[in-house]
C-alpha cells in the first residue's frame, strides 16, 4: 500500500510579528500627573524619522526628546521634567507631541511639584 501524507504547518513570526504594531499610536504619559519622572509610549508600525517634543502651554519649545529615524515597534521614552538646557522646569501644564512621518499626535501632562 502507498500512502501519502501531506502536512503543512504554518509558523507565526512569533515574538517578532508581535513587537511591530498595527497602528501609530502615542498615549498618556505615565504617571500623570508625576513628578519627577515620567513614561511616554508610542507605536510604530513602520520605519519612520520620529520627533518627540514637549512644549509648555505659550507654545514655547521646552525640550526634544526624539528626533531620529527609528525602527517599527512598540517604544518609550522618560522625561525628567527638564528643558534643553537640562534645568529643571517648573510645575504646570504641557503639551507633547510626536510626529513620525506623515502623522502628528498631541497629547497633554501634569508636572506637579
């Protein structure tokens, strides 16, 4: 008798088709409001020149944490509540944003002292 067996088995990328999402995403600061530190997280789905800035509530620019190519995946990044010149800023509200590519997310945080 002849017998032939076929079987496929079809293999995930596993950890890797996990670590890149499907959507852009920036969310809320961890914690917020905070002090002294706080946890930005953002998605990226692809390859991108990603920029991340806080800016105070006159719009003036307080500091940039990110402005570099990076690759797709799930990222953050920690902000000491200091401006580019490494002082520390003082308590208030601050806005935040990243822009990666063609897309520009805005969100607000709390710096408490």
């Amino acid at each position: 008798i002849d017998v032939a067996a076929e079987m496929t088995i079809t293999y995930g990328l596993g950890i890797d088709a996990a670590a890149i999402p499907d959507v852009f995403a920036l969310h809320q600061n961890y914690p917020n409001p905070f002090n002294p530190v706080t946890m930005i997280n953002y998605d990226i789905p692809e390859d991108a020149l990603v920029n991340i800035t806080i800016y105070d509530m006159m719009g003036r620019q307080v500091k940039t944490l990110i402005n570099s190519e990076q690759t797709a995946g799930y990222r953050n990044i920690r902000w000491n509540a200091t401006n580019h010149l490494g002082q520390v800023v003082s308590a208030g509200l601050y806005i935040y944003t990243i822009q990666a590519g063609e897309v520009r997310q805005t969100k607000k945080m709390v710096l408490l002292k």
